[in-house]
C-alpha cells in the first residue's frame, strides 16, 4: 500500500531525527491519510485522502 494521497500527491518524507548529542539517523513523516468512500461519475470508489483535502471539501464524503 502506497502512502500517497490521491488528490494532492502527499506523501512520505524523509529527514534526521536529532539527539541531544547531535547524533543523526534517518527518520520519516507519514501524511495523515484517511480513506473515504465517495461518489466520482456516478461510480463509488474509496479513496486514500489527506486530512487537508478532507477538510477543505475538495471531496465529498458520501454517507
């Protein structure tokens, strides 16, 4: 399973964590994905969404 919204293309990013001692290993973030059932076209698919596009109602949740 991909880590990637649908929508926007948000996905997982890399970096260090940080110690106090400054020692660095690699880390990631994960995008807040959430899936939701909506209606595109007259066909129901469940998408893989981000809580941004979630929230700014660039989807439909259909309930």
């Amino acid at each position: 399973m991909s880590r990637v919204c649908d929508i926007c293309g948000k996905h997982t990013i890399t970096g260090n964590r940080v110690s106090h001692a400054k020692n660095r290993t690699r880390r990631t973030w994960r995008p807040n994905l959430v899936k939701v059932k909506t209606e595109v076209q007259g066909t129901t698919l469940t998408l893989k969404i981000c809580a941004r596009c979630l929230k700014s109602d660039i989807i439909k949740k259909k309930v």
